[in-house]
C-alpha cells in the first residue's frame, strides 16, 4: 500500500488521460507526464541522500509541483510536510522546528516569505523553488534525476508515514498529525462510499493542500478521475465547474455563499455537477436550504478533523428528507452518522455512552483505521488524545435515537471560519498586545457567510480607552488576516466560574 503509487497505476491504464489541470497557470498534464514527473522528483530528493522517513516540507499554493511532492515523498519514503502558507514567519518557523524538515520547496509566489524563512537557523540543507518566476532549482533538480522507479516505492508499508498536516503551531504546540499510508487509504475508502465516485468524475478541489481535503482530491485520481486545482476565487470556480464539466467538489459556508452571489449564476452551466460536499465548520440551515436550490445537485455533509479525516456524514438522502419533510432546523443542523469505516460514541468524560436523546452532551470519540498515527514528536498530546484505540475529538455534541450527531461545543474553543481552524487562545494572545487591554475572551459567532466569525470581548484597563478598530488592528498585525475578530464587545468584566476560568458558553449566549 503506496499512497504515491496511485498515478502509476493510471499511467499504465490510461497513460493519456488528464490526471491534472492547473487553473492558476493553464497548465494540463497527462497521466504518463505527471508519473513521469513524480518518478524525477523522487529519484531527485533520494539523491540528495534523503532517508527513510525524512521530512520534505512544501510552502505553495495549489500546483501541480505540489500534489507531485506529495506523490514523489510517498513513493520514496519520505514525509511530506506541508505548510499552511497563510500564517506568519514566526509560525511557519515552530512548525519547521517540529517538523525539522532537511528539504523546502516552495512556488515561486511565496518566494518573499521563503526568503524570511532562509534568514533563520533551520534544520532545511536544500530549497528548491519552481515556477516561471523562480529560481530554476526545482527545474534543475528534476532534469538531472533518474525516471526509473524509486527504489524504495516497493518497500513502503502501509503503517509507514506519509505525511503531517498541522491543525495548529500557533501558540507554542506544534501540533503536526501523522498519517501513514494507511490512514490515508482509509479515508479515501470512507469518502468513496459517501461521495459515490465513479471514474467520470471531475474533481475540483477548492481548499488548500495544506489541509485534509487533499486526501480527498487524491482519492477522485485513485478512481483514474482528472483533478482541476484552482485557488478559490468564486468566479473562477463557476467558470471551471462550466468549462472542466466538474462533478464534484468540496465547499465550505463562504465558498458557497460567494459563488451563489456572482453576478449572473443562473447563467453559467453547472449541469455537470453530480455533488457538492460541504463541511470545514458550521453551515446554517438556510443555507443549505439555497444551495440546494442553487446547484443542480446532491448535497452531502462531512464532519472530520486533521486527524481523523472525515468521520460522520450527513447523506445525500438526509438532505432530501430533511427538506421534504420540513425538517430544516433539525436534521440539518446534523453533522450525520459514523463513516464506513469509522466507528463513533459520544460519551461523557469516563468513557460511558451518553443517552441518545438528543439533549444530553458528551464528546464525539472515533476509532478508525483512518484516524492519524499521532502527533509528530508529541507522545505526551498523542496519548491525551488516542486512548485504548480511540480517539477524543474535544468536539461536544449530542445524538439522537438514530444515531446522527449534533455538535453543539467544541471543548478545545476551537473556531472555523471560512474552513480556517483558529484557535481563541492564539487570538487572545495576539489582541493582549494592545497595553490598553485588561482581560479578553474570544469565541465563535455563527455567521451566514463564513460558517462562524471571530468575536472578542475586551475588558479594559482602568482610565483606558481603545476602539474596536484598533482592537482589530492589534490583531491583524500579530496574525494571519483570517485570524483577527471581526466584532468587539466592550464589558465591564468577564463572566467566570469560582475557579476563576472564564465561562465562554455565557460570552457565545450574550
């Protein structure tokens, strides 16, 4: 089991297919072409005299030399290490630093943020970038490698790693979750019997490789299917949904809202789509209810994590009786049932089933062969998370008499906004560097566009003043943009429990 084996396959079964169209750049590869490029690129990284198990990071938009990596490290042996592009220096440098990666590469658009990164003491030996405005090193380094087969691709088991994929590094925890190969063919396999794939497909991926939903874009070519990669702009989407003839895609709250608003969408031809998974964060009802009517399609919900990959989901048939049935602020407000492969509870904190009525809450636990290995370099975080073969999720729901879970708390204060995992701790201590700040609280507002929104409550030192812009921008200048709270409540204080922690489900009722 070689995740990085999948284009060979269809190299040999239909060696002249698309397997890859690249919006950003125009550019469209064949299978052969594109197994022919990961072959180069995996001779070229072993002979740098990479190892076994030897991280390669990648800091890049969506590219075809991107998902490449990801198929070259698997079919070599090494880690792929990919890194959310958005977040800081100083960010990007804890996440290295847990990685300790001895290869970057990285698309010519980010060279500035490449060259800060090679201003710092890392572990990285070698930095190749590629793309027209690049370098060249990315180039050089794959003319001058063999195109045989790897020698280490046959000697890949499933148990081995594949890749890590961070769900955080912004508050001093590097939280870097290890896949092997296995977990990953597992959550393919889980998102192939919701998705129904079938190899006409068209597979558009919306997000970016940095997160979970590359193990999605990857399954649609395990099944021989072309893939369309873009960097979402909700234009461009409808246009390539039209021109590629897409069938499916993944789209979070803000990416649907923005594409039903385009200017003329009735007007653009969507009839290519068969279905529409939507997840990354809480989607008001309504919402589903228009988008529904919108596009020409099913709909599905999939609730995941990093760690797990998706692990319930809302079906296509749900969606239909919940509408037909009038149901909309109760099905619909599901995040579905446990996966195929997946088995899901919901307990309370010693592990004992909560009631199935839909009332009592408990946390969302997983065991799965798709759930992750652990986190990279952190036995201490891993065993706080996997215990006896199942994984705790901090997510806080109910479930009902069916089994169709209902998250109504995320115990870690976890907010996603626009798909973005953002961690309140990391806001506040980013809004805490305005000195004219007392105490601060940040939560998650339900937002119609982006799923959820970035709220702050700010207490005030005596005899102080600030507004709530520039409480904002206090923040944006210690974050990415997608970070910062969109709305500030001034209070005289923060409501809190004896033990003095502040109780954020009193903020998120205000």
């Amino acid at each position: 089991m070689n995740i990085g084996s999948i284009p060979k396959k269809w190299a040999r079964l239909t060696p002249n297919n698309e397997a890859v169209i690249d919006a950003s750049t125009g550019q469209r590869i064949t299978y052969a072409d594109f197994d022919y490029l990961i072959r180069k690129l995996a001779n070229g990284l072993l002979d740098l005299g990479l190892d076994k198990g030897d991280r390669v990071a990648i800091l890049s938009q969506n590219s075809i030399e991107n998902i490449a990596t990801f198929y070259a490290c698997g079919r070599a042996g090494l880690i792929a290490q990919p890194m959310n592009w958005r977040l800081s220096t100083p960010e990007l440098l804890r996440i290295i630093g847990n990685g300790t990666p001895k290869v970057l590469i990285s698309g010519d658009a980010l060279a500035d943020e490449k060259a800060l990164l090679k201003q710092q003491d890392t572990p990285i030996q070698y930095w190749f970038e590629f793309g027209p405005l690049g370098n060249g090193s990315f180039e050089r380094l794959i003319e001058s490698s063999s195109d045989c087969e790897p020698i280490n691709s046959d000697h890949i088991d499933g148990d081995d790693p594949f890749f890590i994929l961070y769900t955080g590094g912004t508050t001093g925890e590097s939280k870097g979750a290890l896949h092997s190969h296995k977990s990953v063919w597992y959550g393919m396999l889980n998102q192939t019997v919701a998705e129904r794939i079938v190899p006409s497909d068209v597979y558009m991926l919306t997000g970016q490789m940095f997160h979970i939903p590359v193990v999605l874009a990857m399954n649609y070519q395990a099944h021989g299917c072309p893939l369309v990669l873009m960097n979402f702009e909700p234009t461009l989407a409808l246009e390539l949904i039209s021109n590629e003839k897409v069938s499916a895609f993944l789209g979070v709250t803000t990416m649907l809202n923005w594409m039903m608003a385009v200017e003329d969408f009735d007007n653009y031809d969507l009839s290519s789509l068969r279905n529409i998974q939507y997840g990354g964060g809480p989607m008001p009802s309504r919402v589903i209810a228009e988008a529904l009517d919108a596009f020409p399609c099913t709909l599905i919900q999939g609730y995941g994590q990093t760690e797990g990959t998706t692990m319930t989901f809302l079906s296509q048939e749900d969606h239909i009786r919940a509408i037909r049935d009038g149901h909309r602020t109760e099905r619909l407000r599901s995040c579905g049932r446990e996966g195929f492969v997946t088995s899901v509870k919901v307990v309370d904190k010693d592990g004992n089933l909560v009631p199935k009525d839909g009332k009592t809450p408990g946390e969302i636990i997983v065991k799965s062969p798709a759930n992750m290995l652990g986190y990279f370099q952190r036995p201490d975080l891993t065993s706080e998370t996997i215990r006896e073969g199942w994984m705790w999720t901090g997510d806080i729901a109910t479930w009902d008499e069916d089994s169709y879970c209902f998250i109504v708390d995320r115990a870690k204060d976890m907010i996603i906004s626009g798909g973005e995992n953002i961690y309140s701790v990391q806001v506040e201590e980013a809004i805490a560097k305005n000195d004219a700040v007392l105490e601060v609280a940040v939560v998650g507002i339900p937002d119609d566009e982006w799923g959820e929104s970035v709220k702050a409550f700010v207490v005030l030192k005596p005899g102080r003043s600030a507004s709530s812009a520039e409480i904002i921008q206090t923040a944006k200048e210690n974050l990415a943009s997608y970070q910062k709270p969109r709305s500030v409540e001034f209070v005289d204080e923060l409501p809190k429990a004896p033990t003095g922690k502040i109780l954020k489900r009193e903020l998120r009722n205000k």
